[in-house]
C-alpha cells in the first residue's frame, strides 16, 4: 500500500501553546498516528473505524492559548482509549476527524454495537 497524504499534524503542546513535547499526532484518511518519545519512541496506529466517540473539553488556560484536547472512546485493543492533548485548532480537528471516522466506518461497513443494542431493546419492548 502506498503512502498516504498527510491530512493534519500537530504536536502535544505546553500551556502556553509552544509545541514543547516529544508527542506527535499525524491524520491520514484512514488511520491516526501518534508517536511519543525521544530516546526511546513508540508509534501507535489507531484504524479510524475503531473509534468510537470523541469528546473535545478545553480548560480556561487551553482556551486562553487557542488549544484543546480531543478524548477517544476507542475499540483499539492495543491503545484503548486515549487523549489527543493541547493541540492548536482542536474544534476543527475533531470535526475533521469524526466526518473521516464516520466515512471509514461507512466504507468498512462497520456497525456501532451500541446502536444494535438500543435497536435490540426497542424490539425487545414491544
């Protein structure tokens, strides 16, 4: 498989929205990458399909810096949930990403479990 375009990176960055940090998030259109570490680096790779939720929250200071963090309710058995933290344009990030969640799950044909049950239990109460 070839390399994909790049659709967003950015870096884990201080209070005071200097990028300062040895984390690295990166977007493609099917898959978020985020690389932690200087010595000794760790890439994670989390399938766009297996997220699940996502959560933006800024903090007084975040807001006052022009930063956010994005919390990911994740199906990813290695990652889990997870936080993308102080990134700059965190709004637009997170609706970018969940439009790219929302088409891959449509590509993969993958079904919210959550929404069979509620479709379950509505059966089950008739």
């Amino acid at each position: 498989m070839e390399n994909q375009k790049i659709i967003w990176k950015d870096r884990k960055r201080t209070l005071f929205g200097l990028p300062l940090s040895f984390t690295k998030y990166s977007l493609e259109e099917d898959r978020l990458f985020i690389e932690t570490g200087f010595f000794n680096s760790v890439e994670n790779e989390v399938r766009l399909y297996r997220i699940m939720d996502l959560q933006l929250s800024r903090t007084l200071g975040q807001k006052m810096f022009g930063l956010g963090t994005i919390k990911v309710k994740s199906a990813d058995k290695t990652l889990g949930d997870f936080e993308i933290k102080n990134i700059k344009n965190s709004k637009e990030v997170k609706e970018q990403l969940s439009k790219l969640v929302e088409e891959m799950r449509d590509k993969k044909r993958v079904v919210n479990r959550e929404l069979m049950m509620e479709d379950d239990e509505e059966l089950m109460d008739e």
